[in-house]
C-alpha cells in the first residue's frame, strides 16, 4: 500500500498532519533534518516544495522562501537526492509539490520515473488543474506516484467529482479562494465549513485535507473539525524565516510543529 | 516569395490550444472564472448588439479606422517596395492597446464586474485600461513593475490621473512579469467581483483568442484601406512582437493570404548576448502565465530576465499563437537589438515625422535588412503600433 494511504488507514482517530517546506530553504544541508524533525514532532505527511521563480498561486512567505531556496541552488536532481536520504531514516510520506514549467523543461517522463526512483509518494502542481493534468496523468500512474488535486470553495459539485475521480491520496481542500498564506483565523472559518461539508458530499472515495491559512493549533482543530486533516505551509516557513539562523532555531521550529499537532509543546 | 496556405486557418481548438502551445495552466481557483469568461465571451461574439457598441466606440471615442499613410521618403530612403504604415500610433491613449481595453471592458460589464485589474510594462496597457475605466466609471488596479515605473513615469502620472491606483511591484525582475505575477495573485484572491484585463494574447484560454480578436480590426482595415490604395494585398506585413498583440491583430486576417508575414522581437544587447527578450529566437516551450509557449528559461525551467530598452517587449514569454505559428513557418521571427531599435526611432523622426514608441521600432529597425531585398513593384505594410512620447526620457538618452 501508498505511504499516503497507510497514514489515512493507521490515523483515522485524530486529525492528519501535513506539512508545507519549501525544499533548500532555509539551506539545501537543512532540509532533511528538517523533515525528519517534523516527523519525530508529529507530521504524518510532508509537502516538499519544489521551488519556482514565479509562484503565482503563492503569498509573499513561499515566495520569499522559493527565492531563498533558489539562490542556494536547488536543483530538481537535488531535490530527488534529499528524497532518497530521507528514505534511509524514514517512511513518511513525501508528496513534491511544485509548478508545472520545471518538471516539463526537466522532462515530464525522467521527471516521474525519478521522483519514484527517489522514494516520492505523491505529487502537487497548483497551475495544473484538471483539465490539463493528461499531459502527466500515464506516467504518474506507471511510476506509483499519486495525484493530490486542490478543489476551491468556487469549485462545482461536478468539478469536486471529478477532482475525487482523479486524486488519489487525498483531495486538497483550498480553504479560501486566494494565495498561500496565514489568515486572521476567523476570515477562514466563516465560510469554510459550508464549503468543507459541501466537499464532504461530493468527495466519497478519498480523505480530505485543509490548508491555506492555518497558523496554529486552534485554526487547524477548528478548520479541519469535519475533514481527515490540516496543512500548514506559510505559518511554518514564517517560524524558520524569524529563527533561522539563531543558536535554537530549530528547537524553537519543532516546538512549533509539535503544538500545531498536540496543542502543547515538546519539551 | 511565396507562401501560399491552402487550409482553412481556425485555431485554437476548443481547449484553447494553437498545436502545442495555449491551454489554461491556472490554479483551480481560477478554473471557474476562465469557464464564465469562455461562455460571455461567445454569447458577446454572437451578439450583434455588443460588435455595434464595440465598434462604435472604437469609432468615436478611438478614433477608428486609423490612417494607412503612405511613407513616401522612407520608401525613397530604401528605394524598394512601397511602404505603408498602419497608424496604431493615432488610437486614443497612442497605442493600439486601446482596442483590447474596450473590448474587454464592455465584456466586463456584461458580466457584472465591478472591478477592473490589469498588468502593465511600458504601461501603454494599464493607460488604455485606466481610460477604459474612466470612460465607464468603473474601479481599477493597475499592476507595474517598480523598475517600469521609473522607465515610464509618464504613463504612471497618466494612469493617476484617470483615477486608476497603480501598484508597485518589487517582486522579482521588477518588471512586466512580476506586475503579471501580481495581477494574477488578486484575481486569484478576489475572483468573484473581478475582471482581469489581460493586455496581450497571452495568459489562459480565451485571452489569447480574445485578445487577438479584439485586435484584428487592425488587419481588417489594413486589408480594405490597401485595397483601396493599391487594389490588392500587400507582399509584406511586419510588426513587433512582444506578447504579440499588435502582430497579431494585423497578422490574423492575412493568415490565409498570400502575404509574407515577419515578427520582430527585441533582440535586447543581442540574442546571444543573455541580455535579451527574443523569446522565439532563444526560447524553450514551457508554461507560464497561463499557457504553454517559447519562454525564456535555464534548464531548471526557472524563467530568465528579459532585457529590452522598450519595456513593452521585456518579458521573456510570447502569445501562444505566434509560438504556433513560429513552428509551422507561417510567420518569419526575426530579432533587432537596442542599438538598432534607436536607430529606427531617429530615422522615422527625421525622415516621416512620426516618432515612434520603442516597441515599435523594433519593426522599423527590420527594413534595414528587408527593404535591400524588395523591388519597386512591391509592398510592405508595417504596423505603426503606438507612438513614443512615452519614450522620450529614454530616447534623449541616446541623442
């Protein structure tokens, strides 16, 4: 079985955990310390951000961190070697989530036949939406790698269908129409849990995650009451930007990580 | 020459793709709004009303049709084929902009948008945009590039002065893709009461259908206007390429014809030189903005600078129509650099009294190497895209 399935089969009594890192931020020597970090303070689930010079569907936090990243000097190749070194600790999930221009200029065939090679469980591209994804739906499926699709609180009941047909994993659950980013958490809540119930409905066959605006524990218990679990990408990468490179940063970063899943922290 | 199409030209299919380039690489978001966008786009098309009012503004308030002016001294200067020049440069705001703006403005209202956004470089798109605006009283935001903003400072004040806001971008290169950028962010953020008047044949499907098409009056003119003159089609159209919207209003209704058709892309410190916006020339399909088409990109498909003196051209994408039509040789794309770009700007000054915008001279600095190669019996036509007072901070330059 998919490490994604087997987190949503194993964990079925509390909330799932994901969480959004951009890969070669804050460093390229960091980012798997970093995940198996997040894994000992409980995610169940990393998105491992593949970065972009121009991240449309982004807030001003991922943009700054893909920058970062990109000045380092990450490559796709590099990307793939911090899979397969995580792989030697750990059975995480791990789910690559990035724009469509650099997998097609790396080759969208070597791209999924190495993500798998690497240990890549899933994949997530924001400006490839259904409609267009049969350009890299048959290498998915031939290399195991499974396709996580976003679905808006302006998506249609048909569209929601559609979009649960195609994923597998999970579905993704935008919670606001917008860009990645932290929210005043009463801004999400008010219309998420209409949208989150109408999802309900219409997305039978995989779990559902919400993301796009969680920055503590309260907005994801709250946020994710009716879904299988929460992601929380900006608020995370907003904790690395303030800390890093003080002496305790990443303390300070798993302290985060631990209370966003347990609601107090690890020490 | 000859260059003859025996087919039927009808693209883009009904995904919105011109062969391989186009389609709708948005985020899900967005998905809706293009779909709404598709279906208001073509009941309008259908709708007889809405071309009486489009043409009617585009008559008096634009001033349409625009002049097909003979360039005698320019043409004795080369000594070849006649040239004309589609006057874009005499449409309100000075640009052929304007065009696309009111289009797309009065396809707004009939959605029942209350807010207008745009993206801008040489800020000839968000001045259309915020006159379009005015004209009908409607909110709008403009998005521009820092860097731009200092280039083209005129524009800026123009655009105040409509009562359009203009945000700065500092994002990125500072320039006509990072305002894309952020233009795409606020749709994104507040789809439900936005429009996104997107200023060139680029972006998602239907823009770069719809652009165009709210463009080819340019080329339907060219074709009556010509005919008129000289009883008969010209043997050369040349127009400057950038996103490509001038070029392919005035290239879309000879795309059947017997006519050789050549794009000129701003060739910036040179094609090799890695300070250049020739997207075709040293481009790599990809996706950005939008569709899929030639891009600026390294091998980790991070999208490269742009380098133009003519902020108009500095993006390092191109419509997918003209990628397509790149491919299958319909249309000749060729390259002038800065240096030949300003030469065209005194020439034209001195020898016909129009002083061109900088964009627009890119097409111009072309006749160099063209005109040695056509005969008296022959004509050019080139698109006169928009006038350069926009420009003059940059042009005194170089004096």
């Amino acid at each position: 079985m998919n490490r994604i399935n087997k987190v949503f089969e194993q964990k079925k009594d509390e909330k799932v955990m994901s969480l959004f890192i951009t890969a070669g931020y804050p460093n390229v020597n960091e980012t798997v310390n970093l995940i198996l970090g997040f894994e000992r303070n409980g995610a169940d689930i990393v998105e491992l951000g593949m970065p972009f010079s121009d991240p449309l569907a982004d807030g001003p936090i991922i943009q700054y961190s893909s920058n970062v990243a990109i000045s380092n000097g990450v490559t796709i190749q590099g990307i793939f070697d911090m899979v397969a070194e995580t792989r030697k600790n750990s059975e995480i999930p791990i789910i690559l989530m990035g724009y469509i221009n650099p997998m097609v200029r790396y080759g969208l065939e070597k791209f999924f036949s190495n993500a798998a090679k690497a240990g890549v469980d899933g994949l997530i591209v924001p400006d490839l939406p259904l409609d267009e994804a049969t350009m890299i739906e048959e290498f998915a499926h031939s290399n195991g790698i499974q396709l996580i699709y976003l679905i808006a609180p302006n998506t249609s009941d048909e569209r929601m269908q559609l979009s649960d047909d195609k994923s597998n994993g999970f579905v993704y659950c935008v919670s606001v129409t917008g860009v990645t980013g932290a929210r005043d958490g009463s801004e999400v809540q008010q219309s998420v849990d209409t949208f989150i119930q109408r999802s309900k409905a219409n997305i039978t066959k995989n779990p559902l995650m919400v993301g796009f605006g969680i920055k503590n524990y309260n907005d994801a218990q709250s946020i994710s009451k009716e879904a299988d679990g929460f992601i929380v990408g900006s608020a995370l990468i907003e904790i690395i930007r303030d800390t890093y490179p003080t002496e305790n940063w990443k303390d300070e970063v798993f302290n985060f990580v631990h209370q966003l899943k347990f609601g107090y922290p690890n020490q | 020459m000859s260059v003859i199409t025996t087919t039927t030209y009808s693209k883009p299919n009904h995904k919105g793709y011109f062969g391989a380039y186009g389609g709708k690489f948005v985020p899900e978001t967005l998905i809706p709004a293009l779909n709404d966008l598709e279906v208001a786009y073509k009941e309008a098309s259908e709708d007889a009303e809405f071309e009486k009012e489009y043409l009617h503004l585009l008559h008096e308030y634009v001033g349409r049709p625009t002049e097909l002016s003979f360039a005698d001294r320019l043409t004795g200067f080369y000594g070849g084929a006649k040239i004309y020049l589609k006057r874009e440069d005499l449409c309100h705001t000075g640009a052929h902009k304007i065009n696309n703006a009111i289009g797309q403005i009065l396809l707004a209202l009939r959605m029942g948008k209350k807010r207008i956004i745009a993206e801008t470089g040489a800020g000839q798109h968000g001045v259309a945009t915020a006159t379009a605006c005015a004209k009908f009283g409607v909110e709008c935001v403009v998005y521009m590039g820092e860097e731009d903003m200092v280039r083209q400072k005129l524009n800026v004040d123009r655009m105040q002065l409509m009562g359009a806001e203009v945000r700065g971008v500092s994002s990125g290169s500072k320039t006509l893709k990072d305002a894309t950028n952020e233009a795409i962010r606020d749709w994104v953020t507040n789809v439900d009461d936005t429009f996104y008047i997107i200023g060139s044949v680029v972006g998602p499907h239907p823009y770069p259908m719809m652009v165009r098409n709210f463009h080819r009056i340019i080329g339907d003119e060219t074709k009556r206007q010509l005919m008129d003159i000289e009883g008969r089609l010209p043997d050369y159209l040349i127009a400057c390429v950038g996103g490509g919207s001038n070029a392919m209003g005035i290239f879309y209704p000879f795309i059947n014809d017997d006519v050789h058709i050549i794009g000129v892309e701003a060739g910036g410190l040179g094609v090799e030189s890695g300070q250049t916006a020739a997207t075709l020339t040293k481009g790599k399909p990809g996706v950005l903005h939008g569709s899929m088409s030639y891009l600026l990109h390294d091998q980790e498909g991070q999208i490269e600078l742009a380098h133009s003196i003519s902020a108009g051209l500095d993006y390092p994408g191109i419509g997918p129509e003209h990628a397509y039509l790149h491919d299958t040789k319909r249309v000749d794309y060729h390259a002038v650099t800065d240096a030949e770009a300003l030469e065209a700007v005194s020439l034209l000054s001195r020898l016909e009294g129009i002083i061109p915008a900088l964009e627009t001279a890119h097409a111009f600095a072309w006749l160099e190497k063209l005109m040695p190669k056509t005969t008296s019996e022959e004509i050019v036509v080139l698109n006169c895209s928009g006038r350069g007072d926009k420009d003059m901070e940059t042009i005194s330059k170089y004096l």
